[in-house]
C-alpha cells in the first residue's frame, strides 16, 4: 500500500511532531482559502490521488494561486484530474490546498528498505525539490545504519558535511529528521520520502518543513493498522486483477501482484522478492506483471491464483515465465502441480492459445513437480524449456526473452499450427 501527497502525508508527520505545511483539504470554505492565503501569501493546489503516482508536476497538475478566485478555478481543474505516467494510470477524488512556504533551501531525504545494502537506508542532499534521478553521485548520499540502533542525527550532520551543505540547514535537520525514524520504524513502512523539505525561516531560525510526501508500507506487518488509515484509501489504484488477487493474500503464502504493461507479452510468476526485483527490472515493459507467490502457498491458493492469472494475461502472452531461486520451504511439487492444473483447465474451458513456457526453479520435491508440469505440457501440446536451481537466474531471464522475440517473429504462429487453432 502507497500514500503520496500532503492530504495524508501531514496527518502521519504529526505523530511524530514533524513540521509541515498547512494543508486543508477539498471541503475547505472560500473563507479558510482566503485565511490560508492572507497568512502565507498564496497556495498551492493539488490533486489527491490514491495509491501512489509520481510527475505530478511535470504534468501540469500544480496549481498555484494568490487570490480565492484563482484558487477555486485551480480546484474545478484538478478535483477529477486524470494523469497517466509510464503504465500508471490515477483519477484525483479531490485537491489539497497547501500553504506556501518560502525558502531558499530544499532537501530531499528518504528512508528505505534497501535490498542493496539489507539494511535501513538514508538518503538525502540539500539538492532538492526536483528528481533525484536527475543529480551527479557527489551531490547525494546514501548512508545504511544498523536498525538496532536506529536513525541517529550525527548520520545527517556527516552526510552534509561531506557534501558540503550549507552550515545554517545542518542542525535544523539533525534536530528534526531523526523524528521520520520513528514514524518508518513503528507503523510498519518500508519506504519514507520527503521532497522537498523546504527550510523556512519565519521565527527567525530555520526550520524543515515538509512540503511533499510519500511512503509505501509492508502490509504483512500489523503495525501499519494503529495510524486508523482507511480502508479503501489505496483501493482505487488497484486494476480488476491486482483486486482479486490481493484478496487472496496472507502472511503465509504471498500473493503480491502489480500491473507493469497491460500490453506485455511475457506473464511472469515469481517465487521471491530476490526473483521478482530482478526479473520485473530485466523484462521491462515485455512484461505484463510483476509478482511474488513465495512463501508454501498451499495447493488451493495457488490454484486460484494461476486460475486468475491466467484468465487476464495468457492469451495475449508469448511467454507463460515460472521463476524463483531455490526454496528453502516451498513445495515445488504443490505449487507446480496447482499451476499445470490451471493451465489445463483455461485449455478446456478457453480452448488452447499459443504459448512457450518457461521454467527456472529449485527446491522440495523438484523434480516430482517438474514431472507433474512435462507432462501436462506435453499433453497440451505447448513448446517449453526447464532450467533447474544450478541455471543463474539472469540467463533463465535472457531465454525467456528470447523465445518471446521467437514467438513475435513467427513462432507464435508456428506453435497455433501445431495446436490447430489460428495464431
């Protein structure tokens, strides 16, 4: 589950007492408005989408006003504003008018559950307000720390230093930023990012104020139900298939789910997080899904998972991709024999459909279930290769785009003739 924007993101910033612009949402009166702009001198106006989906900006959905009139024209733009950005696609249910704040630093700084380092990460530089992508090496830094000790100040003050920030935003920062470890580390979050963090100085000494927000939470962890979040606040952004997949989700055996390209060829079903960052990151928009149904599903949930999988995707597949690394716990054997049975299934009830299979995997009773899987392809008809636990990963990943560019150039056709059906 995502949150992105300051409609939610300064309800959680205040439990632990991190500063932020003031923000009012779509039920604001002409007078709160009107309030919010004599005190600030202006508002900025943006769409609240569920979920997350980022440029925004770039996009043209900020609106920016000095005056009630201009303000209530922004909100009639933006309340049901539609943005698109790669394959995501969001509608806004509503705006946030957002006090200005004037500042002549902004920082950028996240938390995360780095896969790179297995560790809680920070980064951040004084760089911000515009995309992260965009900056050299030398003007970010990415500090692990150790979890049991936690985010401490003196990582930002040395992180600054030595990207030679500017002395006055060093102890604001270290004072408050600390603050964010509290709110990642307690509610179950595996991603905090805050940009821009603009250093206001009304007072007379600066301090960060959070002017953008986004997170992402883990929601195997419990945690995340004490922040009395809505149920459906990240609902919308689910597509059919996301929604009745996720519906089958527990703790033990996982069933995570996302749509990457409602176009793609090659419908991949991962075992492990390992598998599917690599394998969602080297299939790019070829691609229909990404997914991880690690974790011993049970026979059952398996089957209804490749039964809806295969509903949505197969038949505009070239690819039908089963990958992971060698289980330490999940019986091949069950998942493989509940996958061939869906697969068997969608061929009686759908009719047969072009497809190459592709199968890298390792781990309990392999070689049973690799078994029970030839012989229900072979029975189909359908072309495949297998790989075992000894094949790298990234090789598995090379041949089934491959056999996908194959079936593109004929081989899908190839392999229709051969069931007797039209390509």
């Amino acid at each position: 589950m995502q949150i992105t924007g300051m409609n939610w993101g300064a309800k959680l910033l205040k439990y632990v007492g991190f500063p932020t612009a003031t923000v009012l949402g779509p039920e604001a009166s002409k007078e709160e408005i009107q309030a919010l702009i004599d005190r600030f001198g202006g508002v900025l106006i943006k769409p609240i989408f569920k979920g997350g989906i980022g440029k925004k900006g770039k996009a043209g959905l900020i609106g920016r006003a000095t005056d009630v009139v201009t303000a209530l024209k922004e909100k009639e733009r933006l309340y049901f504003a539609e943005h698109r950005h790669g394959n995501q696609y969001a509608k806004s249910e509503g705006v946030t008018f957002e006090s200005f704040v004037r500042a002549e630093h902004e920082i950028y700084f996240s938390l995360t559950d780095s896969t790179l380092f297995r560790a809680p990460t920070v980064t951040i530089t004084h760089h911000g307000g515009m995309d992260i992508e965009e900056l050299s090496p030398d003007q970010i830094a990415v500090v692990p720390f150790d979890a049991l000790t936690g985010f401490k100040g003196f990582i930002v003050s040395n992180a600054l230093m030595k990207m030679g920030a500017p002395g006055e935003i060093i102890s604001p920062l270290v004072q408050h930023l600390p603050k964010l470890w509290d709110l990642f580390h307690h509610y179950g979050m595996t991603t905090l990012e805050l940009n821009p963090i603009r250093m206001s100085s009304e007072g007379g000494r600066l301090t960060p104020i959070a002017c953008d927000f986004k997170c992402a939470f883990d929601t195997d962890d419990p945690n995340w139900h004490r922040l009395d979040l809505p149920d459906d606040l990240d609902q919308s952004s689910l597509s059919k298939f996301e929604t009745e997949v996720n519906q089958l989700r527990t703790y033990q055996g996982q069933s995570d789910v996302f749509v990457i390209n409602e176009r793609g060829t090659i419908t991949a079903m991962t075992f492990g997080g390992g598998a599917n960052a690599l394998v969602t990151e080297l299939l790019g928009d070829a691609a229909t899904i990404s997914s991880d149904f690690g974790g011993n599903p049970p026979y059952q949930k398996m089957l209804d998972i490749s039964r809806i999988t295969y509903q949505y995707w197969l038949k505009q597949s070239n690819v039908l991709f089963i990958i992971g690394g060698k289980a330490n716990n999940t019986d091949i054997y069950e998942t493989f024999r509940a996958m061939a049975d869906a697969l068997r299934a969608y061929f009686s009830t759908h009719g047969p459909t072009p497809l190459f299979v592709v199968i890298g995997r390792g781990g309990p009773n392999l070689v049973r279930g690799l078994g029970y899987m030839q012989d229900t392809l072979d029975a189909l008809g359908l072309p495949y290769r297998v790989f075992g636990y000894d094949s790298a990963m990234s090789e598995v990943v090379n041949y089934a785009q491959a056999a996908d560019e194959w079936m593109s150039k004929g081989g899908r056709a190839e392999v229709a003739r051969k069931l007797g059906i039209h390509a």
